[in-house]
C-alpha cells in the first residue's frame, strides 16, 4: 500500500498539470511532441516530393515561392504582410521590406525578401502546430527541416494557449521594425477590438469610421503610442508606403487578416483540448490499471478537465465575446470570394464559410474549422463533449448567456447546414447519448 501511494504522488507530478499554471507537459508521452510521427501538409508533400510524386519548381523571380503555395493548396490571395521585427528573420525585415504571409485552413507559409528560408507551420490533427523551414536556394532535393524548439520560445505560451500554435500580433512599431516592447502588445483573435490590431503590419481594406494600428509608425519613441492612425485608415494601394512589385501581389487584404486572428486561435484551442483530453485519459489508464478499476472509468477530476477545455472551445468556435464591426469592411485582394468559394454548401447554397463584414466576421457564427481535420481528430471524449453542447445549443435547449449573441435564425440556419454537410457530427463515438430533450428542444427553437 506504501509503494501504491508513492506511485500515485509522483504520477500526479509527473502527468497531472497543476491548475495553477495551466501548464501541459507536451514533451512527454502520450503526447511526445518531438518524437510521435506526424502527417501535416509539410509531412506529407515531403513524402511526395520523397518518392519522386511531385517536384518543386523554382521561378527566377520568386524561387520556390509559387510552386510551394500551390503544392500546398494555399492562395495567393491570402497574403497579408508585416513589417514588425517578429519572427525568425528579422534582419531582412522592417517597414520597406515586409514579410509576406499566405495560409489556408492548415498550414501557414512565411517569406521574407533576400531571407534565407521560406517559414511554415502547419496544424498536425494530434500535434498541434509544426513547424519548417526550406532553403530558399535552389537545391536538387529541397527539404523540409523541422525545428527543434526555437520557435517554441514564442509559439508555445500563454499567447497559445501553453500548446504548439500560432499567433498575431499587434505592436507598437519604431522607424526600423522594432516592436517598443514597453508600451505593450497585443495578441489578436475576432474578439479584439479593432482599435487594437494590426499593428505593424500593412493593411489595404476599407472599414469606415473604424481605425486599427495598420500602416504606420511610432513617430517619437518618447510617445510611442500616439500613433496617426488617420493616416493608416482606409488605405487601398500601398505603392506609396513600400515597394509591392517584389510580392506575389500588391495587397495586405483587411480581410484575410480577420481570417487569420480567428483562425490561428481556433486552432490552438483545439490543440489544447486534444492534449489536455490525451493527457487526462492517459493519466486515468495508468490509475485504472494500479487500482484494477475498469479501464473505461473516468475519474471526475479528469470529466471535468474535459469539459472545461470543451467548453473553451465551444464557446469560441461559436463566437462568443467577437468584437461587432460598427461598420462594413471590405477587402482589396479577392480573398473573400475565394475564402467563401471553398467550403461546402446545402442545398439553400448557404457555408460556413459565407462571410458577413457588416456587423461580423462570418454570416452563420459558427467557425469553418469545425470541418478540419484537426478537429476530426479530437479524441473521442472531447469531441463528443462538444458536439452534443453544441446540438443543444444550436437547437435551443441550451440557453446560457454566453450564446445569446446567436439568434434563432443563426441557430436554425448553422444546425442545418452542419447537418447537410457534415452529417455524423452529432453522432457520439463513445456511446453516450445525444443531449436530453433535444427533439422538443428543436421544436421550440422553430416557433420562437
């Protein structure tokens, strides 16, 4: 009984995160970020690229640039740039020499002008965000180099939710690029004000009355935050403010932008919960096993650390606190007709991925990466967790105050579009049962 209780104080130190720091051990199994096999974009072109399958092209002007977005699915629209000396390469960047960022819903790839590497980061179903570099010379065999931890320095903290993610940020920025660290940052996703955002990136959109930090520069450093952000509104053509022929195209859209804040979230959301799920059970298999209790038991400690994770998620897959637009926005590039052409429809024609820019990001506020594979992967105890709360939410019988922002309409038109297109989603997979009293539930939704 002694050596029982031993095991048991070291297991709870050695796989239980304290509640205090919110920290995930994702070193460690079962999660073994830098050793269990993976199979993001990255991982997979390599492999085709391995075999011999597909072969990246280099073009004179923008080396493996083009070749790379396409193998990878990735619009040339989607490109938004930052001048902001934040990432990996910051001698080549500053306010005359952006880097350029371009993404779709799994993978991210970064170019900085007259860098060394191309920087992607792709979302692994299990592993969360992994990250690459490619050589930017010509090679005979170009290969993806996974990093060992230096990008996890910035991208695996509380501004990720403490797992492997991705992250926006807005600063102050100096003459050079350099983010005045004193006068603060700011992290972004769709609940930020836009007052806050962007800055130190470029921005071409219109938003009305509305002003962000975009475009411009801190012009005294003894006064870093009276930035002219009349200046930066409304801006269309950059040609003005840096040299856009050497890009793929000449636009930073606002609305790619929007994209990116809520995406990059979502995932690392999702990331948390997938780890914190595998974390939990796998520390209930060992306690089942010592104790000879039923190796389907979970422990409530280990209920409640899902539903807590679950709930996060939920809540921000559905919109919850996004900050309301108080006027239209509207982009330069295409990316929105484009961002909006690639997810599924029923039969009404109606997406996910339909965008509002009136009042709101999306039109139906449910977020379009409920479709990615990363969330498919969620282990099953999560993901049946926040898919029965997300029925009872979408057919009425939940009416907590956090989802008051949906009305009826939202509700009705996301449930049946999640029906049509992704019809096993409310399906549980580990044999419990859909949420109590949802038939009646969905008929009051339907006479409100």
């Amino acid at each position: 009984m002694k050596t029982r209780r031993v095991l048991l104080v070291l297991l709870g130190t050695s796989l239980i995160p304290s509640v205090a720091t919110a920290q995930l051990s994702f070193e460690r199994p079962p999660i073994d970020y830098y050793n269990a096999p993976t199979t993001d974009a990255a991982t997979r072109l390599q492999q085709r690229m391995d075999d011999g399958s597909f072969q990246l092209e280099y073009d004179s002007k923008h080396g493996y640039l083009p070749s790379l977005l396409e193998a990878l699915d990735v619009p040339v629209s989607s490109q938004v740039l930052v001048f902001s000396k934040t990432s990996l390469q910051i001698r080549h960047i500053d306010p005359k020499q952006p880097r350029a960022i371009y993404f779709n819903d799994d993978v991210y790839v970064g170019n900085t002008r007259h860098g060394d590497v191309f920087e992607i980061s792709a979302a692994d179903p299990q592993q969360g965000a992994i990250f690459y570099t490619l050589d930017q010379r010509r090679a005979d065999a170009p290969r993806f180099v996974r990093d060992k931890g230096q990008c996890l320095t910035c991208h695996a903290s509380s501004r990720t939710a403490d797992v492997p993610g991705h992250l926006v940020r807005s600063v102050f920025p100096d003459q050079r690029g350099h983010a005045i660290i004193g006068s603060g940052t700011f992290t972004t996703d769709h609940t930020s004000p836009l007052s806050q955002r962007w800055g130190g990136w470029y921005v071409t959109g219109t938003h009305g009355k509305q002003r962000h930090m975009g475009n411009v520069i801190v012009a005294s450093r003894a006064d870093p935050e009276k930035l002219d952000v009349e200046d930066g509104a409304n801006v269309t053509d950059l040609s003005d403010r840096v040299n856009v022929s050497p890009y793929l195209t000449p636009h930073s859209d606002i609305v790619a932008l929007m994209v990116l804040e809520h995406q990059v979230q979502m995932h690392n959301l999702i990331t948390r919960a997938n780890f914190e799920t595998r974390v939990a059970t796998g520390s209930d298999q060992v306690m089942n096993e010592m104790l000879d209790r039923d190796p389907d038991y979970r422990s409530p400690s280990t209920q409640r650390r899902i539903e807590r994770v679950g709930d996060r998620l939920l809540e921000y897959l559905l919109f919850c606190g996004e900050y309301r637009l108080e006027a239209p926005i509207r982009g330069t590039s295409g990316f929105a007709e484009e961002f909006a052409a690639r997810g599924p429809r029923d039969e009404k024609g109606r997406s996910l991925r339909d965008l509002d820019l009136n009042t709101r990001l999306m039109k139906y506020p449910c977020s379009y990466l409920i479709y990615s594979e990363t969330f498919d992967s969620l282990p099953a105890p999560v993901k049946d967790y926040v898919s029965r709360r997300l029925y009872a939410v979408l057919n009425g019988t939940d009416t907590s105050d956090q989802f008051a922002h949906l009305s009826s309409s939202d509700r009705r038109a996301i449930l049946a579009i999640l029906r049509e297109t992704k019809p096993d989603l409310f399906t549980p997979r580990d044999g419990s049962s859909k949420v109590s009293n949802a038939v009646n539930g969905e008929r009051l939704l339907q006479n409100r």
